[in-house]
C-alpha cells in the first residue's frame, strides 16, 4: 500500500521527473540526506534504474578516506499541499484510482476516495556548500559498499540529495475488492481495489480492510545526484543531465564474462544476446512523439523472432501459463516479484523462496506455479536441465515489459484478455498507414467497434501514451507528445500474450 500510494503521489506531482518514490517505510527510514545510494542500471533498455540504499545506512561522509565529517548546509522549504478528492458513480470499475469504464455494466456503486498527504516539506543539501566541504576528498575504494558497487560495472554510486517529509500524520487504506461484471457481450469480471490516502484526524476509519497509519515526519521521495569515481578516489558530482556518472576504466580494462554457470543459471553475459532490445548504455531513443503505431513494427519483428519460444511449450502448460499470467495482472507487486525473481535466475543468482515472501499465500501460490511452468525449481533454486536459454529469455523480456506498466494498464489489459482483444490488438501497428489510420471496416479490428469495448481499448492505450479515436469510418492511434518507451512496452506485453494464445480458437 505504501509502495502504491507513493508512486502514485509521484504520478501526479512529478511524472517524468527526477524525484525517486519510496517503496517501503524501511527505506524511509534511511533515506538520509547524504545517505549513498546504488543505481543499478537495468537488463532491458524500456527498464527504469532501481535504487538501493545500503544495508548499513552509510554517509558520504562514511565513505570518504579522511574521518572528518560532514556538515551539510539543508534548506527546508514548503513543497506542496497535495489532497485530491473525488466523488462518483462507478460503473463496471476497472481500478478505482485511475479509470472508469463505461458501458452496460452489471452493479453500480458510490464511491467517495480521497488522497491527501497534507502539507509536504522538501529537505535538500546545499550544493553549492557540500562541494566546496568535500574538495580534494577522496572515496576510500576498499569500503566494502564502494567494493560491492564497482563488481557490477553498470552500478553507479549516487548521494541523496532531496527528500520529501511528510509533516502530519497520515493514514493510507485499502479497500475490500469489488468485482463488477461488466455485459459487454456478457464476456468479462474485473476486479476494483482502491488504496487511499488522507491527514489523520481520528482513529475512525470505517469500512475498510487493511489501514496503515505512517508517523510524520516520514520521507515518501527522494532525488540523487550521481557520482563519476576516478581510479584514485577523486570524484565528481555530475550536475548536468547529460553527465553521467561511474566508475572510471583503465585504457585497457576487459570486462570478461565468467565461464562458470552455476546450476544451469545465466548469466547476464551469457544472456546479452538480443540484437537491439538491450542498451545498457541507455542510448537507445524512446519512442517518437505524435507518430503512428506503424513506427514499433521494426521492433515487434524482433520480439516476435523471441516470442515464439513460448510456443513450444506444451498446449496444456502453455494455456495454463496464460491463464496465470492473465490472473496476476490484478495485482502489480505480484508481477514485480515474478520479475525480480526472472532477472535474479538471468544474472546468474539464486531467487528461492525469500524473494516472494511479502505475497499473500494465494500470491505466491499463483507465482510459484507460473516459475514452475517456465522451468525454475525455487525448492532447488535451479533451472531444470530442459529448460531453454532462448525460452527464459522471451519471458524475461515479457515480464520486464508487465513490470514497467502502471498498474492500472495491468489491470484493463486483463480485461482485454478475457475479452479476446489480443489478436485485434497485436495487429494494429501492422495495419496502421503512416497517418496512423486504419479502416474500420477492416475484419480485424470487428472485436474493436462495440462502443464499450472500444472504451476500454482507448484507455489502455491513453495509460500507454498513445491516443486511439474513432470518427466515421476510421480509427487512428498516434503515440502523445514525449511518449517515452510505454507504447513500446505496451507492445511487447501484448506480443508475449499473443503467442501464448496464437492459433488458439476462441
């Protein structure tokens, strides 16, 4: 709840924005300013960065070679007063806190949710001063958190430099699902869960399940500023977008990639191996403004080369494995874990059970049952001696794709699955002129032009950054000012789904 509510928060106030939310009220705990962070580049190029804090709450000042500490400058300042309230009919409610799908719906209820962290304060460091306290400073290279980082030659050792506090006490709850059917065609269920947020002015919270109460001042987002290590120890702070930071290679460093595979697991070496779908180097443009849906067809080839690995799977395992995967779409932290634990086998770690403990027991029922169909044995923490390279691979790339999708798009694409709209969907960008038109009288999209299904369709692709209308006899879907690499990633879930569903009568 907390994870959802910051992020959320963060959707609003700073959508493609430098601020970080966090996740758990753990880290709140150590977000400090001046604590060292580690930015862990990711597999694929649509991933974003993930942050991580260290286990023992270290300081700049903690890293440094010299013992003197720090005294950082702070400014405090008045951030913003964030409450948001709303109050309606919900129809046939695909996920409370983003979408409202209209249409025949079966039940109706009134919904009053309200999302106030109250007044929030920024914390931030003076730059300016902290630069001229660390001039000719050096990172002691042999601190063990330094060690660890420089292993992994795309971390990046970062310093908190911001953060977001909380001043007044909050309460955030989560509301029992709802399930509403809705009657377009009598075809779908979909599940509503709402977690909101509001200033606790009394311990009275009715009609609800599950109830967080968070203290003030509590951080619920943070900013870094990244660090360039030189091989002496000397560093820079890189102030600049464009700059970025890093360990610095000697002229003649080989980055080698071990021979050994333990228990059958890959490496990420072994695993970098798809021709223009990995770009650690994060040179990889995101997707055009204002283009047509036809501009991702060079890169749906490519992932469709991958996809069809998941169809060699057997019938009955590759339809269980749909089924699953189309169950977890309800509930986003379920398919983070199932990502974590897929990236974990691909670097070659060992993701046993540790990994799904904070799901609910049906959770991980559900999480366990789709790793076991993929290969992995979590009892064993090994891949089977079956399970295909190329196979892990495809899954990686299509849980890495569900795992950077908002929730609320995980949940309408559920939807569309049990509405058998892949295969209209899937073949959109292939029948989309350069406009971005299509007829509507092609038989591809018949499924599409119920004006109820057409709805859901349209916000999924609104919460993708591509914008789907309909007027006479046309439809026409164009990606929005500054797409970033959501359409792109909204195609390769779809993509991954319709291969496990290809040629699968209806």
């Amino acid at each position: 709840m907390f994870a959802k509510a910051t992020k959320n928060f963060l959707r609003d106030i700073d959508a493609g924005g430098e601020l970080i939310s966090i996740s758990s009220l753990n880290d709140s705990d150590k977000a400090q300013l001046l604590s060292v962070v580690a930015k862990k580049r990711r597999f694929w190029f649509w991933q974003k960065p993930k942050y991580y804090f260290s286990s023992c709450a270290c300081l700049l000042g903690d890293v440094l070679t010299e013992e003197e500490a720090l005294k950082p400058v702070v400014v405090e300042s008045e951030f913003v007063t964030y409450e948001e309230k709303n109050v309606g009919l919900i129809q046939g409610n695909v996920d409370a806190d983003f979408v409202t799908i209209h249409g025949n719906v079966g039940g109706t209820e009134k919904v009053e949710s309200q999302s106030s962290f109250g007044t929030l304060r920024k914390q931030e460091v003076d730059m300016h001063h902290l630069m001229k306290n660390v001039q000719d400073r050096k990172i002691n290279l042999q601190h063990p958190f330094i060690q660890q980082l420089h292993e992994n030659k795309n971390d990046i050792l970062c310093v908190l430099k911001e953060k977001i506090v909380t001043t007044q006490k909050c309460v955030i709850s989560q509301q029992s699902q709802i399930e509403e059917t809705c009657k377009l065609g009598g075809k779908v269920g979909v599940k509503a869960k709402t977690v909101t947020v509001s200033v606790a002015e009394s311990g009275n919270f009715k009609d609800e399940n599950t109830v967080l109460e968070i203290p003030a001042p509590t951080a619920i987002a943070y900013g870094v500023v990244e660090l360039f290590l030189k091989q002496d120890g000397h560093f820079e702070f890189c102030l600049l977008s464009e700059k970025q930071g890093g360990f610095e290679k000697k002229s003649n460093e080989m980055y080698q990639c071990s021979d050994s595979d333990p228990y059958n697991a890959r490496s990420l070496c072994d695993f970098d191996v798809v021709d223009g779908l990995r770009d650690v180097s994060g040179d990889r443009k995101p997707v055009p403004s204002n283009a047509a849906l036809c501009v991702l067809k060079p890169d749906i080839l490519e992932l469709t080369k991958w996809f069809a690995t998941l169809q060699e799977l057997p019938e009955p395992q590759r339809e269980e494995l749909y089924n699953l995967l189309c169950e977890i779409l309800e509930d986003g932290q379920t398919v983070a874990q199932i990502q974590a634990v897929v990236e974990a086998i691909c670097l070659g770690s060992k993701p046993g059970l540790t990994f799904l403990n904070e799901l609910k027991s049906s959770q991980k029922e559900q999480a366990e049952k789709i790793l076991s169909l993929i290969g992995y044995d979590l009892q064993n923490e090994r891949l089977r001696e079956q399970s295909k390279k190329d196979f892990i691979t495809a899954f990686h790339i299509l849980t890495s794709a569900l795992d950077e999708m908002p929730d609320s798009a995980l949940t309408i694409l559920g939807a569309c699955c049990k509405l058998h709209l892949l295969p209209a969907l899937y073949a959109l960008p292939n029948i989309t002129s350069h406009e971005g038109l299509c007829s509507r009288t092609e038989p591809l999209l018949s499924d599409l032009i119920d004006q109820g299904t057409f709805q859901i369709v349209q916000r999924l692709f609104s919460l993708s950054n591509v914008r789907l209308e309909m007027n006479g006899n046309a439809m026409r879907a164009i990606t929005f000012k500054d797409p970033g690499f959501l359409p792109l990633i909204l195609y390769i879930a779809l993509s991954g789904f319709y291969a496990l569903i290809k040629n699968r009568k209806f």
